[in-house]
C-alpha cells in the first residue's frame, strides 16, 4: 500500500518542484509574483517553462492544455502536444514562457451573453500561476483564466480573483487602522463539501433521465427511504469504500487535500470534505474534484450523480462553501481574540459580513441559482430561499449588549475601550450547529450552505468577497476620517448591529413561520432561478460590482442572460426527456399492463364467474391515469412549442417557472402513480428500491 506522503502532490508541479528545478533568482521572482501579484518576467517565464516541460516528460506527458472554466459551469481544455518539427525530419520537444503564460483557444461556441458574436472566435487564456500546474492523464494541465480578445471576462476565475483582490485592498485599509503594519496581503480561504450519489452503471444506462439530465424525472417512492437514519454516518458498503479509498488516492496525488468521508443521509449519499485552501485554488480543486469522482465511479462499475435532486423524496446534495478571512502572518480575521484590541478587529470583521450579507442578500441567493438547486432549496435537507445568519446564543448576546451599550453578562466585567465589556474567551464552537441556516458562524468561519452539488463554487464567492469588500470600504472610509478612532469605531459597531440584525435568526429555518417572520422583516424570498437572476442587474449591484472592479456592466447583463439560457435550456432539456420516456416507455408499458390485466379478469370471469373486483378496479384507475397522463403530455407539449417561440429571456424563464415546470410536475405525479399500479415486470426502467439500494 502506497504510503499518503509518498504520492501527495507526485502529479503537481508545486513548490517542491519549483524549489528543485529552477535557480534561486528565478523560483524567488515567482514567489513574488504567486504571494504579491507583481508582474512576472519573460525571462522568468521561460525558465519556469522549461522546468515545467522537463518534469512533465519525466511524468509522461505528450501534451500541455491551459485549463480554464467558461461560463457552462464546467471546465474546459484544448491539448497540444510538445513536439516542433526538427531539421532532419524529427521532431523535438518545446514549451516557452510565450505558450506557458497565453494560449488561443477558439472561443466561438463559449456562453458570452451576447458580448460577441459567435463569428468572433478569439479568446485568450492566461496563466493563473497561484494554482499550481497538474498532469492528469498525459497531459500537462496549467490553471488559467480566459478572456475575450477585447479584454471581457468570459470565465469565473477572472471575477474570483478580481474579487480576491478588492477584498484584500479594503482589509488592508481596516487593518492599517488597527496598527497592523506586518500584514501584506489578506486572503479569503474555502473548504467546500462535496455531496454526491452512486448508483449502479447498469441501471443508470437504463434511465434516459438519469443519463440526459442527471436526475431521475420519474420515480415512484420506495417502501423505505431515509426514514430510519440509518445510512447517515453509517458502515460504508466495500464497493463503495473502494470507490472512496480509489478516490482518495486520485485527488491525494492532485495534491487535494481530500480529509473527511462518510455516508449521508439519503440511501446511494456520500460525502467527502477537503481541508480549506486559497479561494481561488479551492474552486480549481473543486472542478477537478467533481470530474475525479465521475470517472473513478466507471471504474467501479458506478455511475456519481452531482444533480442536486436526483431523487424526489429523498435529500438532495449540496455543497457547503466554509468560508474565511486570514492575513498573511497566519491571522484569522473571524477568530475571536484574548486582548480588547483583538476583539475590537474580530467585531468590526464580524459585523461587515453581517451587513454585506444583509445588503446584497439577492446576490448570495442568486449566485447559488440553478434549475437543479431550485428543487434543493427549502427541502428538508437543505435551507430555505430566503438567506439569514447564524450566530448562536452567545455571540447574539455579546452584539446585543454592543447595541444596548450595557455590559455583557459573562464572566468578565473589564471595560475595553470601545465601552463594552472584552468578549469572553470562549472555544470554536460556543453553541450547536444550526444545520437549518443558510450562513452560519461555525467559530472561526461561516458556511454558506446554500450552494448545489454541481455548482461552481466560484460564484457564491465571487459575491461574497465583493458585498464584504464593499461594507469594509464603507468603515474605511468612516473610520479614516475619524478624529477619535475608537469612538468612531464604538459607534460604527453599535449603529451596525442595529441596522442589520434582522438577518439574524437562529431558530429553525424549516419552520413554515420563518418565512412569515422573514417577509416581516423585509428579507428576500427569491424561490426560483426565474425570480433571483435578473437582481443581479439591479441598479445597487451593478454600481457595487463595477465600482470594484470585479465585473463591467455588459460583463454582468451577459452573466444574468447566461445563467437565464442555462435555466431554460436545462428545464427544456427535461421537458423533451419526460415527453420522450412518456410517449415510448411509460404510457406504452401501462396500456399493455392494463391490456394485460383487463384480459386476465376477463379469462377469470369467464372461468369461475366472479366479479374479478380488483382487476377491474386496477384497469379502471390505470385507464384514468393513462387518459390524465396523454392530456398533461399535450399540455407539456404545446408548453415546450411556445417556450421556443419567446425570444425575451426574462419573459421565457417567467414562462419555465409559472407554466413549463407545472406541467412538467402534473405529468409526473400521473406517471409516478401508474407505476406504483403497474406490475414490475412491465415497467419500462429500474425503480427507486433498485436505484437507491443497487450498490
């Protein structure tokens, strides 16, 4: 068995190689530009090239891609092998800083939201050389961000790291005000859980959803679900430990600090959870995370579904995005300190994302918008639409004494100059989980448990650092021109808690009288993609994300569209499927089972002279499901027809969310029905029990 230390990291190009094959002058000038963002060299460039050429043929590579992740949601890759023809006929092996740091792939078909014509094919790739270069099947893979040949972003890297860096110029404005002149750079951090299904690569070649769509778009409820608890943290099956420890291997050799493993709630559930990492190496890690799971699951024989509801009726899969804020000198900015100063920093950090999560709650909910988490959100297992924080008891009582300016009813009464009294020094975790809460302070972090399986997780912080970036140019701002700092900063504190509490909740987020209490408190309740997307273009978030930088306005109406496209095309998408098993497997099975039955009644009436009373009673109600099941495949039919005929996008996903997916739900609850009538045999597809409990 291969020791851990000896295969992490053997597929990546990381400091250790670096360290080893350049010479000091040049692995000294990439630390700059890696830790400080300082231009990077030509000369430099080329060296590292050549490195990294070398030590890819030592890995067998033949071929180099610049690795980068447009605007589907996925990633995408164009190889070139490293041969040049040489004089005498053969060739030679080349990779230059040149290739290294740009590449050209075809951009045309790419999502733009209309920022180019489809006729406009440049697109340049550049090297994001802070996420180290990988092999992965024979090729060299370098990380980069892609853009448009006048300069539009056309990924999700460029926003993130935009957005790192508005952050980090604003925490250093903070920071200076606390006399924290050490500090370089401030960074925020991720360690996202990854949620997912396995099921048997059998049965899924036998469901056309399954395969088209990535969930099931029928499925009647099995005889045992979730109910009895007993798959959540349970003894892992050896297939499926197999699977995990082949997993585990894979990304350990990526250099993917994967750490936790465990079943989860729903039957066929898993996760795994990586150790956090730099936000921007975090959302790398996580796209190769995803496509490691599905193709370690073929191996297996298993198929790794990343829908966010593959199963109605059963707990859909999310992906908690845990988040933090950390100076270079190793300082959580969201840990709690043992000195009133410290504690002086933590509150202002605290109380800037309490306010950034208030003001720009429609961007956190709608950078977590999709046709498969729509099904997710509000569900048992997962929080409701409408985004609240978690504190837990004591932190709440600790701002509520701030607000009220009285002393805090710890155990200490020693005043800190802000006039309050100094936090008490208390563990991580001072109170439960609240596992209800979109945005919950987990003791040094907060989890934003909002996001789907599948999703990207760079939107979620692409939005999240921008919203905080803002609140703390606001206190820079305020406190710079402050006569007295720490008055001001009281003041700033107090003022801010009072504005903005009503984002705090932590009471049950599944109770029905949340949503009532948050409509009270004048809190978004954005349920659907179709009502959440188009507030990206709101006129205060369009002025916040242009103002730093972090999108251009045709940059953000194109991603609105995008993401609109992506909704309708993905609803549509299952639409067609539905209609398609419909047609030539459901309805054709029930009529020859109903065919089949109501002959066998008449043979046994014929027989024995009895009124075959269940027979008849079956033949009458499949008959009346077969009729309910042909009317809402009209409906759902002419829905799709006048769906492609809307050219307004808004006007289309309207339609998607009030008409289509209706439609869509009648003919399912009639089919699902059908089959809990319909013998087994005759079904068109494997079932729930044989789905969930296949593995």
């Amino acid at each position: 068995m291969e020791k851990i230390t000896e295969i992490f990291g053997t597929c990546v190009f990381d400091d250790r190689q670096m360290k080893a094959r350049l010479s000091e002058k040049v692995y000294k000038s990439l630390k700059r530009t890696i830790d400080r963002g300082t231009k990077l060299d030509s000369s430099v460039a080329d060296a590292v090239a050549s490195a990294m050429k070398d030590w890819a043929l030592e890995m067998g590579a033949t071929h180099y891609t610049h690795w980068f992740q447009p605007e589907t949601g996925l990633t995408a890759e164009k190889h070139d092998s490293f041969i040049s023809p040489a004089p005498d006929g053969r060739v030679i092996m080349e990779f230059s800083g040149k290739e290294l740091v740009k590449g050209e792939p075809d951009a045309s078909s790419f999502p733009s939201g209309g920022l180019r014509a489809t006729f406009e094919a440049r697109g340049y790739t550049a090297w994001d050389p802070t996420s180290y270069a990988f092999i992965k099947d024979g090729t060299l893979y370098i990380p980069t961000a892609f853009c448009s040949y006048t300069g539009e972003a056309l990924d999700k890297k460029v926003p993130l790291l935009r957005s790192m860096e508005a952050l980090n110029r604003q925490a250093m404005r903070i920071l200076k005000l606390f006399g924290n002149e050490k500090v370089r750079s401030v960074k925020t951090s991720v360690g996202p859980e990854q949620e997912y299904f396995l099921i048997d690569r059998e049965l899924w070649k036998q469901r056309k959803d399954l395969i088209m769509t990535g969930r099931t778009l029928f499925g009647a409820k099995p005889p045992k679900g979730q109910e009895m608890d007993d798959h959540y943290f349970g003894s892992i099956k050896p297939r499926v430990a197999e699977y995990m420890s082949d997993l585990d291997r894979e990304l350990w050799k990526l250099g993917i600090y994967a750490k936790t493993k465990h079943n989860e709630v729903a039957p066929a559930q898993h996760e795994l959870a990586p150790i956090y990492d730099t936000t921007n190496i975090a959302a790398d890690h996580n796209q190769l995370t995803m496509e490691v799971m599905q193709k370690v699951a073929l191996k297996h024989g298993l198929v790794c579904l990343l829908h966010e509801k593959p199963f109605a009726g059963v707990n859909g899969s999310g992906k908690h995005n845990n988040w933090s804020i950390s100076t270079d000198q190793g300082e959580n900015l969201l840990s709690p300190g043992d000195t009133p100063q410290e504690n002086a920093q933590f509150l202002l950090f605290l109380v800037a994302v309490i306010k950034a999560v208030d003001d720009y709650q429609d961007l956190l909910r709608l950078s977590v918008a999709t046709a498969g988490n729509d099904h997710r959100l509000g569900a048992n297992e997962a929080p409701p639409a409408v985004i609240s924080i978690f504190l837990g008891d004591e932190l709440t009582a600790i701002l509520e004494s701030i607000e009220q300016d009285i002393p805090y009813g710890g155990t200490k009464k020693e005043k800190m100059q802000l006039g309050v009294d100094v936090l008490p020094k208390f563990s991580k975790d001072t109170t439960d989980r609240n596992r209800t809460s979109p945005f919950a302070f987990t003791g040094n972090k907060f989890e934003f448990r909002m996001l789907g399986s599948s999703n990207s997780i760079s939107c979620a912080n692409i939005h999240l650092n921008a919203a905080v970036a803002e609140v703390l140019r606001q206190f820079a701002d305020q406190l710079e021109g402050a006569e007295d700092f720490h008055a001001a900063l009281h003041d700033l504190i107090r003022t801010t808690i009072h504005d903005h509490k009503r984002i705090i909740f932590n009471g049950n987020g599944y109770d029905d009288a949340w949503i009532v209490e948050a409509e009270k408190r004048g809190l978004f309740n954005l349920k659907t993609t179709a009502d959440a997307m188009p507030h990206l273009c709101d006129a205060k978030n369009v002025k916040m994300l242009t103002e730093h930088g972090i999108f251009t306005e045709p940059e953000l109406y194109s991603r609105r569209d995008i993401m609109l496209e992506n909704y309708i095309k993905s609803v549509t998408i299952e639409a067609n499927t539905m209609i398609d098993m419909a047609s030539k497997e459901i309805i054709p099975a029930v009529i020859r089972f109903t065919a089949d039955t109501a002959a066998a009644a008449s043979a046994k009436k014929a027989l024995v002279n009895t009124a075959c009373a269940r027979e008849t009673r079956i033949v009458s109600e499949l008959s009346a499901l077969t009729d309910e099941m042909d009317s809402a495949l009209t409906v759902l039919s002419e829905n799709v027809t006048a769906l492609q005929e809307m050219s307004d996008i808004l006007e289309a996903s309207a339609f998607v969310r009030d008409e289509l997916l209706p439609s869509m739900e009648r003919l399912r609850t009639a089919a699902d029905k059908s089959e809990q009538l319909t013998d087994e045999d005759y079904w068109a597809f494997p079932t729930y029990d044989k789905l969930l409990f296949g593995v």
